[in-house]
C-alpha cells in the first residue's frame, strides 16, 4: 500500500497541493508536529505553506514518506532549498529526509569540476546545513582538488547567491 493511499491531510504551496500523512510528517521534528496538529493534538487538514518551494517540498514529503527520489530529478537549486527547510524546520540528522540531502549533496559534490561560481556558493550553502565535516570537506576539495576558474558574477547573482560563502571564495 503507497502512502498516497494513507494521505490524510495535504500542503498547499501556491498552486500546488502535496498529498500527506499528517503522522508521518508530524514524527520528522517538533516543527512539523506543530505545523501538522493543534495544541489540543487534533490534526489540521490542510497546511499553507506560501512561501516554500513546491518542488524540493515535495521531495521532502516524498522522502519523508519512504519513497526514493532519482538523483536527476534533483537539481542544485532545489537541493538548496530542500537544505534551507531541513534547517528551518529543524528536521534532525537521523531523519531519513536529512539523509536524503546528504545523498543529493554527494552526488553534486562528485561533479565539482562542472559547478560554476554561484553553483559551487549554493552547494557550500547545502554543506553548511549538513555540518561542519561536510563543509570543511568541501573546501578541502575544491581549493586542493580543482582549480577554481572563478568567473564575474552579474549583479543579480551578487543580489541573490552572496553571502559569506563569497568571502571564503
């Protein structure tokens, strides 16, 4: 039986709408509990969540759920953003969606000699939230394994991708 077939409960993220079981959510973190369930311990039958990424959410659901998700549906913006949420809802590191980041991060890590600048600032960003061993592992190989070819960045990308990762670069 598919967890579709147990959804008791849904995540409306823009047009968007992620069929869930609230229990199965709920056990990931006490950040989800109380997104999924009132104080009273009754369960909310539908969850707004405006601002997520529909994409890396549903991943997440779908891990959280037990499904495997193929690595090429993966891309490094929604590994990012699924990284973002695995920090803000402070899912732990036994989870099986935090192992399903660490995953995707490895998989993207193999490929660093094809990351540009602002890709290889949002991977350093998913290595952040994964630990400090992840992160430092990551500097280890980019600075000592492949020659950085750094390009400009535009202003957009130095609106939206900059943070302290570019001082470390």
């Amino acid at each position: 039986m598919g967890w579709h077939e147990n959804r008791d409960d849904e995540i409306l993220i823009q047009d968007f709408r992620i069929p869930v079981s609230s229990s199965i959510m709920a056990q990931i973190s006490p950040e989800f509990h109380k997104l999924f369930f009132t104080q009273h311990g009754t369960p909310r039958k539908s969850i707004e969540l405006p601002n997520e990424d529909p994409v890396a959410f549903g991943m997440i659901c779908e891990s959280a759920h037990g499904s495997f998700i193929p690595q090429d549906h993966v891309s490094l913006q929604s590994l990012a953003n699924m990284a973002d949420a695995i920090q803000r809802y402070k899912i732990p590191a036994t989870s099986r969606v935090h192992h399903t980041v660490d995953f995707s991060f490895t998989v993207h890590a193999f490929r660093l000699g094809t990351l540009s600048t602002i890709e290889l600032l949002k991977l350093l960003g998913v290595a952040k939230v994964l630990g400090s061993t992840k992160y430092n592992q990551l500097l280890e190989d980019v600075f000592l394994q492949y020659p950085l070819q750094l390009e400009a960045f535009s202003s957009e990308q130095i609106a939206g991708s900059c943070d302290k990762n570019c001082a470390i670069l």
